[in-house]
C-alpha cells in the first residue's frame, strides 16, 4: 500500500503535465489507462499459473470492477472538472474514514480511540500540506462557487473506492493478483469504451510528441498496472483501515517531488505534515483487530482466576 501510494504521489506532476497541454483529455487519459493496464495484465497473466474463475466470482469481479475502477476513477473525473482542486484534494482525505466506518458495518471491526485519533491525525496532517499549498486558490475557487455536485461525485469516488477495500477483502485472497486485475480492467475497459469512443476518434494523435507518449507510458505502467497491482497484495494482507490510511501519504509525496524539482519549497508545516502522517498511520497499523480482541478475550477466559 506505501509503494502503491508513493508512486500516485510521484505521478501527480506527471498527470498534471500530460493535461495542461490540452491535447488529452481527462476521460482519454482515463482510457489509456484502463485500456494500457488491461493488456499489461493479459500480457502478466502469460508468465504466471493459469486460473480457472468460478462464474460466480467473475460476477464479483464485474462489481469489484465497479467500485475500484469505474465509479472511483469516473467520478473523480467528472467531479474535478465541477469543483475546485482544493476541494478535491480535501473530500479525498475522507476515504480512511469511510474505510473504518464501512469495516466496522461490514466486517465488525473495532472502532477504537487509538484507530480514531490516528485518522483525525493522518486527515491533519494532510490537510495542512493541501490548505497550506493551495491557500490562495481555495480563496478564488469558494468566492463564487459552491461547487455541490463537483464535491458530491468526489465523495462517491471515494465510498466508492472504501467499498472495495472491504466488501472485497476476503475475495482477493481466492485468486492471484494478476488474475483479479486482468478482469477487472477487462470489464472496465468495456464499461468505459462507450463513453469515450468519440474522444478517443477526436484526439489529434499526430500531434503528440515523445514527452507526452512517455508521460502516458508512466501512467500506464507505473500509475495504474503497478500501483493496482501492489494494491491487491496490500489489501490480501492488510484490514481496511490500514489500508486507507496510505492515502493520506499520496499529498505528502506529491509535496516533496515539488519541492525537489524546485516547484515549492520546504517549511515547518511540511514537516508537520509528515509528522501527523505517518503517526497516524503508526496509530492505526498497531490499533487492535478484531480479531486481536476476540484471542485476548479468548486467552482471559482461559486463564485461572488467582486466588
């Protein structure tokens, strides 16, 4: 989850730089993504054992492709183009948040002081390096605009994606990470393909240079094959919880990049931020599972009451 998000983090100049140009739009970038992450999987699938899916599961695998892929990346999509980035960067910080209350509905995981104060800390300390580096965009974007629907869809892009890491927990231990991932990027790509066909028959592609097929080639390989790839085994082997509280290392990794290519520059609040992060992170990773609670309760009934 920590390579998975670092490497978000690392490819958000990136992403930036591909759009600005305008050459690409938001849902054909989207496609490139989804259609590039789709072949590398089948290509993946070639070198590793073979894996027959239940039809049942290929069902799962259609609504895990729903949630992770279709309504969090289309919703996202949409909803930056009707808000603000600062409101955008803020509402994703909620995603840890609805991981724990959907964890604690779902699968009956504890909702503990330390779980809680770690994620009110993570939030913190992202919303300081977002407020702080966007203070005076946030002025401009809320002085006329109350942007409801963009930050609507932003919300549902991140309950979304928090449904997936538990409603479908379990499920990714049944069947390697390439396999799940070639199907769901399969159904995906599917999905999406009647939306973008015009964009994709509009595009000027001769007029794309090398730095624009290399920044797409990132994208592809590092940003979605990669991080989705990581994400699967993190969520085979980490709660819920956990695993959300990485996405608040995303803003932290995009700071520092900026600051190492002489975009920002470092200041107290940076390290404050990092701080808060990866406390919070501390906090949550070592908060007590379920099933923690369930062998010490176990291991008190257990043991002999002294006399």
């Amino acid at each position: 989850m920590l390579s998975a998000n670092v490497t978000w983090g690392v490819m958000s100049p990136v992403a930036k730089f591909i759009l600005t140009g305008g050459l690409l739009s938001p849902l054909v970038v989207t496609e490139l993504r989804i259609g590039g992450a789709m072949l590398l999987f089948w290509l993946a699938s070639l070198f590793v054992k073979p894996e027959r899916v239940a039809p049942k599961d290929m069902l799962k695998l259609f609504a895990a492709s729903l949630l992770a892929i279709i309504f969090n990346q289309g919703s996202f999509i949409f909803g930056v183009s009707l808000t603000s980035p600062v409101d955008a960067s803020i509402i994703t910080t909620s995603m840890p948040l609805l991981a724990m209350i959907l964890a604690a509905i779902f699968l009956k995981e504890p909702i503990s002081g330390r779980k809680v104060t770690g994620i009110a800390a993570g939030a913190c300390g992202a919303l300081l390096l977002i407020v702080g580096g966007s203070h005076a965009a946030g002025a401009a974007a809320t002085a006329g605009s109350t942007y409801v629907w963009g930050d609507l869809l932003i919300l549902t892009a991140q309950l979304s994606y928090a449904l997936y890491i538990v409603l479908f927990k379990n499920f990714a231990s049944r069947y390697s990470p390439v396999t799940i991932m070639k199907w769901m990027f399969t159904y995906a790509f599917l999905c999406t393909i009647p939306f973008s066909y015009r964009d994709l028959a509009s595009t000027a592609w001769d007029e794309l240079d090398a730095s624009l097929w290399g920044g797409v080639a990132l994208l592809v390989a590092g940003a979605t094959f990669f991080c989705y790839l990581m994400i699967v085994i993190g969520q085979k082997n980490l709660r819920p919880t956990v695993a959300g509280m990485y996405n608040y290392v995303q803003p932290l990794v995009a700071s520092i990049v900026a600051v190492c290519w002489g975009m920002d520059s470092f200041s107290l609040t940076k390290a404050l931020s990092a701080v808060l992060i990866f406390g919070g992170v501390w906090l949550v990773t070592t908060s007590p599972s379920r099933q923690d609670m369930e062998a010490a309760e176990v291991a008190g009934r257990s043991t002999p009451k002294q006399q």
